[in-house]
C-alpha cells in the first residue's frame, strides 16, 4: 500500500439543463396565458367569441416571453459540459 493521499472528485452528478429548460418554458406560457386573462391592451387581432379575442398586448406579451425563453435555452445548451 501506498501512503500517498489522492485527492477524489466530489461526487456531483452532472445536470442536464432540461429542468431549466422546461421551468423556462413553463414560466413564459403562465405570464402570457396570465397576460392574455387580464388585459385587453390594444385592437382585436382575432376575434374567438363574441366577448374574447386577441388582442395586440397579448401578442407583444407572446412574442417578449417567446424571445426570453429562447436565449436562455440558448444561453443553458451553449455552456460546456464539465
């Protein structure tokens, strides 16, 4: 035996970004779904039902959440594994 001491990795398991990946995603439809319930900012653009549409905030709303998510999938996939 050899009384040499070698230092041993702490054992972390390597996490895939896909949780934060998903809780991304989650999070962007609640505020644009949460969005769309409460306001009525701006013109109808499609009219579903007599008294509900959608309106031009929610697809500024859409489209802001849509964009946010994408970088940070896209900043969570480019890191380098260890």
């Amino acid at each position: 035996m050899n009384d040499a001491t070698v230092p041993l990795r702490a054992a972390t398991p390597r996490r895939s970004p896909a949780f934060a990946i998903a809780v991304t995603w989650a999070l962007a439809a609640i505020v644009t779904l949460c969005v769309a319930a409460e306001t009525r900012i701006g013109p109808v653009i499609l009219k579903l039902t007599p008294k509900h549409g959608v309106h031009m905030g929610d697809l500024a709303v859409f489209f802001g959440c849509t964009a946010i998510a994408l970088v940070v999938t896209a900043a969570l996939l480019s890191r380098p594994r260890r």
